[in-house]
C-alpha cells in the first residue's frame, strides 16, 4: 500500500522539525509523497502561523528539497489557508482550507486552544449555548471553499477536538445534525475533496479521525474520493494512522486518492 501525507507542518510554523527532516522521516517510512501545508499568516498576531517575511524562504527551501529528493520522494508546495488569512495562494501545488476560528463580538475564537478555552468562549460568547458555537462554526465551514479555493478541506468537525475530554457538544442533537450536514453538502457542491485526518489522535486529543464516521458515510454517498492526512507536526507521525484510515476506506468500499496528481494534474503552479 503506497502511503501519502498533504498536511505536513515544519518549523515555519507550528511544527516540531525542519522541512528537511521530514522529508528524510518520509523517506524512511517508505513513502511515496509528501506535501507540505504551512499555516497561513493571519491577519492579528498568532504564534503557530507562517509569518509573511518567512515565505519566501519557505517556498525556496521546499523547491531545493524536491530537487534534492527526487528520485526518492515526490514533493509538494502547498498552504493550508486559514478562512480569516488574506494573502494569495496563487502559485502553489495545492491549498488545505480549514477554518480555526469563529469571528463573535469582535473577537476571534480559537477553536483547537484547549478544552477549558473551548468552554469559557461558549460560556462567555454564547450564554453556553454550544449548539449555537457550533451552528456559527459549521455557517463558515459553509463558505470555506468560496473563501479560499482550496483543494482539500481540512478537519471538517474540528469544533469537537475535546468532545472526548470534555463533551460540551452533542453531536446526537438535530441542530448540530442539521449545522454539520448543511456545511457538507454545501462543500459537496464545489471541486473540493474532504480529509480524513488523524492528527488529533497522535496528539492525544480523540481516538478517532476526523470526520466523525456519520459524517464520513454522507460524503462518501456522494462517491467523492478521499484524502488521508496525519497533520504531521513532527517526524515522528508523518504516517500515523495512515495505513490503518484506508484500509478501513478499502473494507467500506470508500474512494480516496492514491497520488495528489489526481487532484491537481490541471493546475498551474509556479513553483
């Protein structure tokens, strides 16, 4: 089984390792593609984003490791674009979109900070209504493809990340139902593909992947393939759960691309 990871972070942003190292860990796992997703720079200050000045080194450093690497590993540029981010994604090989935040009363919201600031932004921002959080969350996710054109869709339903720590969130209730299903068929209508994630379970943070499986069985009706990331932060879990997420595709019969190519073989980059 070829194993592939779009959402790769480095030292440019959040992750824990240099591009390089990555690519080196990639190589070493066996595997046969690797794309790197920066964080986007974000229009107020943030720690885990690309910072604007740190760009350009970042794609001459990924051009210099897809020559140096290729013969081993193919490489490829990517971003993953923040809803709120406003610079340009022309020119890459391919754009994560993903949303992190919900814009209320003039603040931005982190939703992926922690369990206790998940629930004082519901408490403080919603009078604890964490229907009406999610409901808010799944109207941007809405609108995500329109903001960013991106390619791939990331954590559909990260509003849950500490739903195991923490159930705030009942995902069982017919207006999270509703919020949740409304975003995916509204995605379903544009050339983006869904991820299947695994980086909140190297962390620690589920058990399971996103989207949560209902989710995941709507998608999958509409026969729109896949794609399985690991949202690496570190060479240790460039392919967590990987080969375990398509094999469990394969066992359902569920589509998921075997080569980005798939995706972009139309688009024009400039890298």
């Amino acid at each position: 089984m070829k194993i592939t990871n779009y959402h790769t972070h480095t030292t440019f942003c959040d992750g824990k390792n240099t591009a390089e190292e990555m690519v080196l860990s990639a190589i070493k796992k066996g595997m046969a593609e690797i794309g790197f997703s920066v964080h986007s720079p974000l229009p107020f200050p943030e720690k885990w984003d690309i910072k604007k000045e740190k760009m350009p080194e970042y794609i001459s450093t990924l051009k210099a490791l897809k020559e140096k690497y290729k013969d081993q590993i193919k490489i490829y540029i990517g971003i993953e674009q923040d809803y709120y981010s406003e610079g340009s994604t022309e020119g890459f090989d391919y754009v994560i979109g993903a949303v992190h935040y919900i814009l209320k009363d003039g603040k931005y919201l982190p939703l992926d900070l922690s369990a206790q600031a998940t629930k004082e932004n519901i408490d403080k921002h919603y009078d604890g209504d964490a229907l009406s959080y999610c409901e808010d969350y799944y109207k941007i996710v809405e609108d995500l493809y329109n903001r960013t054109k991106c390619d791939i869709i990331a954590h559909f339903d990260l509003v849950t990340k500490f739903n195991e720590r923490l159930p705030l969130i009942d995902t069982g209730n017919s207006r999270y139902k509703k919020a949740s299903e409304n975003a995916v068929y509204e995605l379903l209508k544009t050339p983006a593909i869904f991820e299947i994630n695994t980086g909140a379970i190297s962390r620690g943070y589920r058990t399971t992947p996103y989207p949560a499986d209902c989710l995941l069985d709507l998608i999958a009706e509409s026969e729109k393939p896949f794609v399985v990331n690991s949202d690496s932060h570190s060479i240790d879990t460039v392919d967590f759960g990987i080969q375990k997420a398509m094999l469990e595709l394969d066992i359902c019969g569920y589509k998921y691309i075997k080569s980005l190519d798939e995706i972009i073989k139309n688009k024009k980059t400039a890298f």
